[in-house]
C-alpha cells in the first residue's frame, strides 16, 4: 500500500476521486486486519512470554499509523476539487476559476498523499519486525518452558483455573466499600482468596484496561496452563472412600 500510495499521480477531479476512494478503502481494511491481530495476540498465552508488552505497544503503533495514513488519504480527498455547478450569482469564467482552485489543491494534496505514505512506511516498518520477533519470542519462550518445572498448584486451585480455562472469567467490585467479586463464563462465582493468589503467582491475569466497575476480564496466562497440565497428570484420580456400617446390636452379637 505504502508503494501504491507513494506511485499516485493525481490530477484533481473525478480521477483523483475514483483513485482515492480505493486507496482509503483498503487502507482502512489493513487497519481492521491489524487491529485485528492486536486482540488475538492481547487475549492470548503470549501475553506471558517476556518482552511480549513491548510488541503489544509496537503492534498498537503499527494500528495508529495506518488510521493516520488512512486519515491523510481523506485529507487529500477533501482537498481534490470536484466540479459541479455553483451558487447562482453573476457569471464568470469557468475555466479560470477551475485552473485557480487546482493551482491551490495540487500542493495541498501532494502534502498529505506524502504524509500518507510516510505513515504506511512506518506501519510496513512495524509488521516487518514484528513478525519474525513475535514468532522467535514464542519458540524461545517454549524452549525455556521445557526446562523449567510447572507451577505447582492445590487442588482448589487446580479447580479455579480450570474454570477460567475454559472461558475466562470476570472480577468486579460489589459496594462502594470496594469489596470484591469473581465469576466465571458461566457467571458461578470464583474464590476471591484462592483467584488473588493466582493471580498474584502469575497464574492468572487481569485486564486492566476497564475499571472494576465495568468488570475487569480474567483469563489464564501461559503459566496456568502448564500448572493446570502438570497437576492433572500428577494427581491421581479421586478414588470412593470405602465406608463400613457401624456395627449394630444384632451384628455385635454374632460377632461375639
């Protein structure tokens, strides 16, 4: 898009218009498409490798610069002077005042489609790095993984991330005495205790981009995941406790 852009050669009027029109259109797609990439990455297990919040914020400049060059490409279809009849007033020289109002737009138009340009280089920038960084920071990130002991967890914390696991979940404040609340995808209210030393082991993490008012999302982290994994093959399955009737008068009898 970036060469697209820098190779436009417009000639105000209906063409600069068409040519714009296409430009803006795609460009706000690439933005969709960014932003797009920026969630999955923020709701995701990569949200615990190290050095991931550097590439969040880079990928959140990668999606700024391209609503700005998509900005700029408005700019300079505001400028394009597009021909239609004007107020009725005294007559005057349609083709000289054509030729002024392109005299003035030319400049003005020329400026922004290179601020345009300039904004989808350093978005083009961005991806270039981003890419093969957030790609490298995973493998290594799987590799240290694989050397490193899971978390090791209770049982009523087993039950907690398994719960979130399945959906996320949701902390929120009740009163304005700021007491709190959890609850799962299914709303069924989480241990507060147990969720808070989750999250403070970095098991668990909290979206704090929303007030909990609002109600601030929950969602297990990388590090759950392998507590979760490593405790369920650890733990052996719960096993029926074998219960023996208390002995009556009859039974103690024979016994006797």
């Amino acid at each position: 898009m970036h060469s697209e852009v820098r190779s436009l050669a417009l000639i105000p009027g209906t063409d600069a218009r068409q040519q714009l029109t296409s430009k803006i259109v795609a460009t706000n797609e690439l933005v969709h498409r960014a932003m797009e990439c920026l969630a999955a990455l923020d709701g995701s297990q990569y949200t615990a490798v190290p050095g991931s919040r550097p590439a969040l914020e880079a990928l959140a400049s990668v999606v700024y610069s391209a609503t700005v060059a998509s900005s700029d490409l408005a700019a300079v279809l505001l400028e394009n002077p597009l021909e239609g009849a004007p107020f009725p007033g005294p007559p005057a020289d349609e083709a000289a005042v054509r030729k002024a109002r392109h005299a003035e737009a030319v400049p003005a138009m020329a400026e922004h489609l290179a601020d345009a340009a300039h904004q989808l280089d350093l978005a083009h920038t961005g991806c270039y790095y981003l890419a093969p960084g957030i790609t490298r920071d995973l493998k290594q990130h799987a590799e240290q993984n694989q050397t490193t002991p899971a978390p090791k967890i209770t049982d009523s914390q087993y039950a907690v991330l398994a719960r979130l696991s399945a959906g996320g979940g949701t902390l929120y404040v009740i009163s304005r005495h700021g007491v709190l609340k959890a609850i799962d995808k299914d709303r069924a209210t989480v241990n507060v205790a147990t969720l808070n030393a989750l999250i403070k082991r970095g098991l668990v993490a909290v979206d704090t981009t929303t007030s909990l008012h609002q109600g601030q999302r929950l969602y297990v982290t990388a590090e759950g995941h392998r507590a979760l994994a490593q405790h369920k093959l650890t733990t052996p399955p719960a096993r029926a406790a074998a219960v023996t009737p208390p002995a009556t008068k009859q039974t103690a009898g024979r016994t006797r």
